[in-house]
C-alpha cells in the first residue's frame, strides 16, 4: 500500500512540475499585405492609383487625414513572439492620383524552385 501512495505522489508531484503554457498549441499568424521587393522594383512614378494596387494590392491602412499616402504594414507571430525581421512597413505616396515616391522595406522576393535546386546540382559536378 505504501509503494501505491508513494508511487502516485511521485506521479501527480511530477505533473504539477510541468509547465503547461509548453502544452499549448500557439500558431503562426500573419498580418498585414507581404509585398515584396521585386513588386516594389515594379512601381515606378507617375503610376496611377489603380496599377499601384494591381501591383502592391489594398492598402492596410487609409488614413481620412492623408489621403495621398498609403501603408503597406506586415507582421509575423511566431510561437507566440513577434518576429522582428518580418514587422515591415512600406509607405506609398502620391500627388493627386500619380505615384510620386515610396519608403520603408518590403519583404525578399521568395526563392523559385529552379533557384533553389540549381545550386545544388552544380555542387555535385566534379
């Protein structure tokens, strides 16, 4: 009988020492507009108001208060963190319905898959 309470306490003492914020699931979360510097290379001045968001797609952010200014902002949660590489924001400016300049960082334009194999193939030539 001894060896039963002595075996439970062991086991419900080892549970408790668990922390269980660890057994939580906490999920990726992406926020905002991923625009990426190969769209931003895309923009060029003068652009109307309707191919800069072909481009770049809607705005995040309006502001009633600015309305030649446009925010493109993204952020990325991971684990419950903020990832500080991915909190980007780029601003878009125009004068009356032309692009006139654009400011901040965009995200890298993601690796192709012919790109990303390509070095691997030229590693193996002897």
């Amino acid at each position: 009988m001894r060896a039963l309470i002595f075996a439970a306490v062991i086991a419900v003492s080892g549970c408790s020492s668990l922390n269980p914020m660890d057994w939580t699931h906490k999920m990726e979360i992406q926020q905002g507009n991923y625009v990426t510097q190969d769209a931003v290379a895309k923009l060029k001045p003068g652009m109307t108001r309707s191919q800069v968001r072909f481009l770049l797609g809607t705005p995040l952010l309006t502001d009633a208060f600015h309305a030649d200014r446009w925010d493109y902002k993204y952020s990325d949660v991971q684990k419950g963190k903020l990832d500080k590489d991915s909190n980007k924001l780029l601003t878009v400016y125009f004068k009356g319905d032309t692009l006139d300049r654009v400011e901040g960082s965009s995200q890298p334009a993601p690796i192709k898959p012919q790109e990303a194999s390509a070095p691997a193939q030229e590693a193996k030539k002897p």
